[in-house]
C-alpha cells in the first residue's frame, strides 16, 4: 500500500493587487512608565545644571585673579599671591607627572586584573575578585595617603635609587644632589617625591579602570569566542584576537577614566609630597606640587586676589578633568561593547 504524500503550496497574490497597508502599533504607556521617564530625565537634567553651575560659580570667582595675571598665570612657576605674582606651570606639571606615573603603573596591573577575571578565574575566585576590586574603590583616600606615607615610601627608596643609577643619563631619573656611583646618598634626596606619589595615586586608580575593562571584556560575544577555540586557539590566542580587540575601547577608556581621577587627588598627594614650585621633570627628586594639593594647602591662607587665584587653578583642573573624562566615555560609547554575534 503506497501512501500518497500531498504538497499545499502558498497561495500566490495576485500581482494586480495591491499590498495590504501598515498597521500603525498605539501602545500607551502608563502612569509608572511616565513617573519613570520624567524622573530621569529629569535627573539628567540636574546633573548637567550641576556640572554648569560649578564651572560657573569657579569662572566668577576666578575673574579677579584671571584678569589680573592674563596670560602669564598659565606660564608663571612662582606661586606668590602678596607680590602679585603667581601661576601654575610649575604645579599644573606637577599634577600631570603625578598622573602620568600613576597611569602608567595601574594600566597594565588593571588590564591584567580585569582579563584574569573574565577569562581565566574559576567562579568562585571571580566573585572574590571583583569584591575585593570594588572594595578597593572605597577605601578613604586618606588611608591611601598614610600607608604611602609610613610604609610604601620607605619601601620604595631602594627602586628609586636603582632607577637613578642605572638610568639616570635620562632626563626624567636623573636626582640633582644625587651620586649614581656612591650607593652611600643620602636617602632623602628621594622621598616625597612625584614617583612615590605616583605610586599611591596607582593604587587609586586601579579600581576605577579595572571596573570599567571588566565590563568590556564581560560583553565579548560568546560565539567569537567559542569560534576561536574550535578553531585551535590557546586561550592567549583567543584573548588576543577576540577579547582585546573587542575592549579596546574599553581599555583607553577605563585609563582615561582614571586619569581623571589621579589629576584631581588631593589628600594622598598631599600626605607624601614636599611642596615645592619649581618647573622640574625629575620624577624621582624630592619635591613637586599638585593643583588639587595646592588649593588644600592654601585655602585658609589665602585672601583676595590669593584666593581668587586658587579659584582659577581649580577652574583650570575643572576643564582639564572634564574634557578627559568626555573623551573616555566617547571611546566607550564607540566600542564594540554589547555587540551580538553571528557565530
């Protein structure tokens, strides 16, 4: 017995016919998603009339000693508010050293970190880790700044000693009152300086830019991952040719973040450094200053036009931290972060 298969093939429309209109879709929200909606927005608006009203109350207070220095109060080293004369060039390098180092150090120990727990670390290790990252990010910056202060520094005199006698024909190790052939120097030709500061700051800042990678490095499509292994990769050869390209965003954008946060640090800075407004490079001499380290140092000081001149160098450090952590959510946004995958 033959049983007989039958085929039911679509109906073809007529060509003659025209096709059927788009249904519009009214959907109508409620009272929860409306409450909802009005209240972010208007907490987005609350935070940029902050972020205004700030830079604007330090434009105004800033006029004084702005219209007074001009130009100079940019290129100006010597910090003397009763002669009239005052500026930041020798600070605002300072605060950029201070930063430099402390990116420098935390970049690779966060990529590092970050990679570790979304690639390689068991679950159980991975929620210990990503506690112990986010319980770095509270702790007080003043802790920082004592445990710099009374056990890193002392720690670090050694590396810095090395650096200044293996490396100092380059300009930047190089200590002024320092012997690289007497191994005997006086130790303190190397403390409070921006590479101990650096190092605190470091601390710091890891958190931030490991939280950001992390995230990244968490959204990498899972179908190029797996493809990567089925084709034989080694789990290094996936991580660099998947998960890093993927984050790069990510990764400059997690550095930039904590750039922002090493330029502003105030307390630890201030706990370690030796203030002193000289225009210098070397990172491991003794004595630098920051803007943040100077406004904390100065305020109750300062009077006036002094006053007023400490306005405007927080104004200066206002725009310089708002334009690097614009440029680092751009580079987040533009990552291929949440990208789904084909495979």
């Amino acid at each position: 017995m033959t049983n007989a298969i039958t085929t039911t093939l679509p109906r073809v429309a007529d060509p003659g016919t025209s096709a059927p209109a788009a249904r519009d879709l009214d959907s109508k929200r409620g009272f929860g998603d409306k409450v909802f909606d009005r209240m972010t927005s208007a907490s987005g608006l609350a935070v940029l009339a902050i972020m205004l009203a700030v830079g604007l109350f330090l434009a105004i207070e800033a006029r004084q000693a702005l219209s007074k220095a001009g130009w100079s109060f940019f290129t100006t080293a010597q910090w003397e508010t009763g002669r009239g004369t005052f500026g930041i060039s020798a600070i605002l390098l300072g605060t950029v050293l201070i930063a430099i180092v402390a990116v420098t150090v935390a970049t690779p120990i966060s990529l590092g970190a970050a990679l570790f727990i979304t690639e390689v670390a068991p679950t159980w290790v991975r929620s210990t880790m990503i506690a112990l990252v986010d319980l770095m990010a509270a702790v007080p910056s003043v802790v920082y700044g004592l445990w710099g202060l009374k056990l890193l520094q002392g720690q670090v005199v050694g590396v810095s000693r090395w650096l200044n006698t293996w490396f100092g024909w380059i300009p930047i190790f190089k200590v002024n009152g320092a012997d690289p052939k007497n191994p005997l120097t006086n130790a303190t030709v190397f403390t409070a300086s921006v590479f101990v500061a650096g190092l605190v700051v470091a601390m710091m800042v890891m958190p931030i830019a490991c939280v950001v990678m992390r995230q990244v490095f968490s959204q990498v499509p899972v179908g190029e991952r797996e493809g990567a292994f089925a084709l034989g990769s080694t789990r290094w050869g996936m991580i660099r040719v998947v998960a890093l390209p993927f984050g790069r965003g990510g990764i400059i954008g997690g550095t930039m973040l904590g750039l922002g946060r090493a330029l502003g640090e105030t307390i630890a800075v201030v706990l370690i450094i030796s203030p002193r407004n000289t225009i210098t490079a070397h990172v491991l001499e003794a004595g630098t200053n920051s803007v943040s380290a100077l406004i904390a140092t100065r305020y109750n000081e300062e009077s006036g036009l002094g006053l007023s001149g400490l306005f405007a160098a927080g104004l200066v450090l206002f725009g310089i931290t708002l334009f690097i952590n614009f440029t680092a959510s751009w580079f987040i946004s533009r990552s291929r972060s949440g990208a789904s995958s084909e495979a």
